[in-house]
C-alpha cells in the first residue's frame, strides 16, 4: 500500500510517500502563507515525482506546525512523535532525537520507536535555524555554505551573546575587528551546538543519537554538538524529511502512534 | 463600587458585605504598556497584566493579601500612585488563628473608612453565599471542569454566580477521558484549557483560576457574633487549597499535590515566567512524581499568550507519548 505523511514545518513543507516500506519519493517546498495551499501542493508535487495516482496513495497524515491545517489528511500527529518514528525507521539502533528545525528545536528520548520524553525551545530562536539564518545573512553568506566554511577553520570565536539579535552585533564587531570569517562562523556553529547540548543534557542522551531538520545538513552544526556531546551523531540522508517519513510510516499502519 | 483584588486568599466575603463587588484581576489581553512605566520586563506576566488593568480601568480601591514578593511589590506601586489601596497581612506561616482575626478586624476598620458598611448580620449572609457559590463550583467541576465559568464569578456579583454555576451544572455532561492534572498559578485564558480538552484529556487542577478559587474545608461551629465570623474566616482560609507562598506544616502542599495527581495520567505545570514561588516546588515535585510513574511536562507561559500553537504542539504531544 502507498502511504503519505506531509510535513508543514515553520519554513518548509515536506511530503514522503511511502510504499512497502521503501520510500517512492519526497518533495521538500517552502511554506507559503495559505498553508492549505501549500500541502497541496507538495503533495501534488511528490505524486508527480512518483507517478502515483492520488487515489493509489491509501492514507495521508499531517505533522509540523500547520498539521491541523491539512485538510485532506486523514489524522494530523505531532512533529515530535513523527521524528521519531521517522528516525527509528531508518536508523533502528536510535535512542535520542534531536531535531533542529527552522523555529523550533527538540529533543526526543526514543525507546522501540516510541517517545518516551521530550523537551522542545519554542520561545528563543537561538538553537534554531533562524538563528543560522540571520547569522548567514549577516556574513553576507548563503545558508549552505555556513557548514563547509566552519569545517576550514583552526579555531572558533566564542560568541557570548545568548541572543539572536545580540549575537548578530557581535558577530558584525568580529567583523570589523579583522577577524577570520570562517573562525566566526565556526563560532556560530558552535553557539547554536551549546543551546542544543544543555537542552539534550535535560533529557538524558544515549546512543545512537540522530540528528534530523533542516540544520542538520549543516557539518560544522554537526561536529559542534559531536564535540560537547563527546560521542558520534548520525544523520540520516535527507534529515529534513524525517518528520514527514514519520508521518508516513504511521499511515501506512494506519493507526495513531 | 469594585474592590480589585488579586489572590484567592482574599477575604472576598467581607468586601461584599461591606457593599463592595469584589472583583478579582488578572493580566490581561492587551499588549502591557501603561505598567511598563512602573514595573520591569523581568517581573512575571501575571502581575504585570494586573497593574495595567489597574491603571486603565475604573476601581474604588484595591485589597492585597500576602503572597509572593512581587504582587507584593504592586502594592507599594499603586500607593505611591496615590491609589486606595491595602494589605491584610495573611501569615506566610499557617496557623495562628489569633493573628489572623486582629488583622481581619483592622480590614474591617478599613472597608468602613472606604465607605463600606459591616455589621455581624451582612457578613453572615455574604459567607453563605459564597460558600453556596463555593461548593456549586465543587459540583460542576466534580462533572466537567469548566474554567471560563470559574474565571467569570470571580468577577462578578456572587448572587449572579451562582445562577450562572447552577445553568452551568444543569448543561454539564460528564466525558470519559483520561485525566490530566494542571498545576500552576493562574491562566485567566480559557482557550488554554480548550487546548487540553481538544487533545482528548479531562482537566483536574490546582490553579488560582480552578480549584484554589472554590476548595475550602468549612469550620465546624456555627458564627453568633462578629468576632467569631472573623474567626470563622480565618479558619476557612487557613484550610483552603495550599498555594506555595505559604509555609505549612510538614509537607502539607506536597501530599496534597500527590493526592491530587494519583488518578490522573499526567501532570502539566502550567507555570507564569518568572513565578519563582511555583518554579521553586517544580524541581522537586517533579520527582516526585516521576516516582509515582506520572508522566511531567512543563509548560512556560507569558501574559498576554502570543502563541497557542507551540502548547498545542506540547500538549498533543504528550496525548500521544500516553497513548
């Protein structure tokens, strides 16, 4: 059976469908203000991607931000119990979740598949993407580039600021004061690996520890918490799907959780 | 004329039979910007949301009874603006009846100087029907916790209230669904609750705008002159539903919270921003019953709530986490 799992994120909108198992194909779009619109969208567009009809895909569910807003979908469930789901399914060994998303970040503890606690940031974009964002912006950088540009540098600028706005002056007066751009985007990285790593450390991290949301693409992101957390960190492929292929996953056995 | 009041400590009962509405204040829905004048960012939500109603809205006087430092605070603030205002001081530490019937008998000294009239007869009569209003509150929450309701009597006239709780407990149907324990200060907004209710949970509190408003345990004599309805009143108020500015004996707020908790599945902490006397308990009331194998979430709040969503997402998330 081909099942559907659509995720309306605070910036992008992702969709998986899932056939036996095997993923068929995904789409990852940005979140346009009519969020119905939006979900049909990246729906329509990953059954093209697919070349599945809309009636073969036998259910759908929604998660992320504008879950409830997806009107089609036959149950809309958390972001948070889909990020797990979606990171058991594909690295079976997971035990910690962190999902670093564009306005939120979180931290899942997951045993058989299943949450077991959680902690979420929703209220300060510092440990988010959006603090990435404003820091590329800043740097007059692309977002992609942030990951490769920290893994050049020898050493890091500490930003002290715990602020989004504040770290963003300071990061201009590292500018003017000469410094090297790759060392304070390191910095950077590292900024947003220390409010990630005191929120995990609430929960308790255990290996394996997955890493998933947009962030995760970024290495310098990655290498940051792999050094406070002093142990490894996957990440999946693609970890910005994760929390649609959750979505998926529990469509496809057709109950809640 | 209003009385605003601001704790469910306050003796409610004297301000109505002195011919005053007492009428309780919470933060409120507007952006805070005349109390920013007078109050920091850094104080909580709650009683910044206060002070800004109190400045723009049309009171005779304001009543204070002892809590946590930074209500207290709002008292020397709205003195200074030359307000009417006072301050029962309701002992931190439970227990000395005494005390606390001189402090009421000076209160009563005070309504008389704002114009209030108090006599033994009136303040019998206002006990009673609170304690009607009290225990129909009981009633309807026993069958379906109904915080829109429970947030309006306190500002209105008692007589009104309890005719609304009556229609309230003709229309209330009892849901079969698992329950969640709320505990905090206040949440004067009752579209949080709503959030519970959606995600499939039946709310039980311990919160200022729920239970603490309307659970007493009753004294057992019946009051034959004014002293002993002071008394009377001490008494109710000493054995009301615990609130963490207050010392009692042993580990009275603890046992009761846990008593509170055992047939629910999980417990929120419903938590104001800087609430340091409820952020305080969280820590080890949170082992406690994690102890007790009680799932524990909490939840931050500031006054006016800008985004339901992000507790949404909380909320059904731990709906989920139970199963």
């Amino acid at each position: 059976m081909i099942s559907a799992g659509i995720d309306i994120g605070s910036l992008t909108a992702k969709c998986v469908l899932l056939s036996d198992s095997k993923i068929l194909a995904y789409k990852v779009t940005r979140v346009k203000p009519k969020i119905e619109e939006t979900a049909r969208e990246v729906f329509e567009e990953t059954l093209k991607i697919a070349n599945v009809r809309r009636e073969e895909v036998l259910s759908v569910f929604s998660t992320g931000y504008g879950r409830s807003r997806v009107e089609f979908a036959d149950k809309a469930i958390t972001e948070i119990t889909c990020h797990a789901v979606g990171a058991s399914f594909l690295i079976p060994s997971v035990r910690t979740v962190i999902d670093i998303g564009g306005q939120d970040s979180k931290v899942i503890s997951v045993e058989n598949g299943r949450v077991v606690e959680f902690v979420m940031n929703d209220k300060c974009s510092a440990g988010t993407g959006r603090f990435l964002e404003v820091m590329a912006n800043a740097l007059h950088l692309k977002l992609e580039e942030l990951g490769s540009i920290a893994m050049k540098a020898e050493k890091k600028i500490t930003i002290s600021s715990t602020c989004t706005v504040f770290a963003e002056s300071e990061v201009i007066s590292y500018l003017s004061s000469g410094e090297k751009i790759e060392e304070i985007v390191a910095g950077i990285c590292d900024a947003i690996a220390s409010r990630i790593v005191a929120m995990a450390t609430r929960v308790g991290v255990r290996e394996d520890v997955v890493l998933t949301g947009g962030v995760a693409k970024n290495l310098g992101v990655k290498k940051a918490i792999e050094e406070k957390l002093g142990i490894p960190v996957k990440v999946p492929e693609e970890p910005q799907i994760v929390g649609a292929l959750g979505a998926a996953v529990l469509a496809s056995r057709k109950k809640n959780i | 004329m209003r009385i605003g009041y601001f704790c469910t400590f306050t003796p409610k009962e004297l301000i109505h039979s002195a011919g005053f509405l007492p009428f309780r204040i919470f933060a409120t829905r507007k952006p805070i910007s005349l109390a920013s004048a007078y109050i920091q960012s850094y104080a909580c939500s709650q009683v910044r949301g206060a002070l800004e109603v109190a400045l723009s809205d049309e009171f005779h006087g304001f009543v204070f009874t002892r809590s946590c430092d930074t209500l207290m605070r709002l008292t020397d603030i709205l003195e200074f603006l030359g307000k009417r205002v006072y301050n029962i001081e309701f002992p931190t530490k439970i227990g000395n009846v005494d005390y606390y019937v001189y402090e009421l008998r000076d209160f009563c000294k005070t309504l008389e100087s704002w114009g209030g009239e108090i006599s033994f007869e009136r303040v019998i009569e206002s006990l009673a029907l609170y304690r009607e209003l009290e225990e129909k509150l009981k009633k309807l929450f026993e069958v379906r916790a109904d915080y829109e309701i429970a947030i309006k009597v306190q500002q209105i006239d008692v007589s009104g209230a309890i005719k609304l709780v009556e229609k309230k407990i003709e229309e209330a149907k009892k849901e079969e669904k698992p329950k969640i324990l709320v505990t905090g200060s206040v949440c004067p907004y009752p579209e949080i609750y709503e959030i519970f209710t959606k995600a499939g949970f039946a709310i039980k509190d311990d919160l200022c705008t729920g239970r603490r408003f309307f659970e007493f345990n009753y004294p057992n004599f019946e009051p034959h002159d004014l002293d002993s309805a002071l008394r009377f009143l001490a008494e109710k108020y000493f054995s009301k539903a615990p609130c963490p500015t207050k010392h009692y004996p042993n580990d009275y707020r603890f046992d009761y919270l846990l008593r509170l908790a055992e047939d629910c599945e999980a417990v929120v902490f419903l938590l104001v921003k800087f609430c340091e006397p409820h952020f305080f308990d969280f820590p080890q009331l949170r082992e406690k019953l994690e102890e007790m194998g009680k799932k524990v979430a909490l939840i931050e709040l500031e006054f006016p709530v800008a985004s339901t969503e992000q507790i949404r997402t909380r909320v059904e998330a731990l709906k989920e986490v139970i199963g």
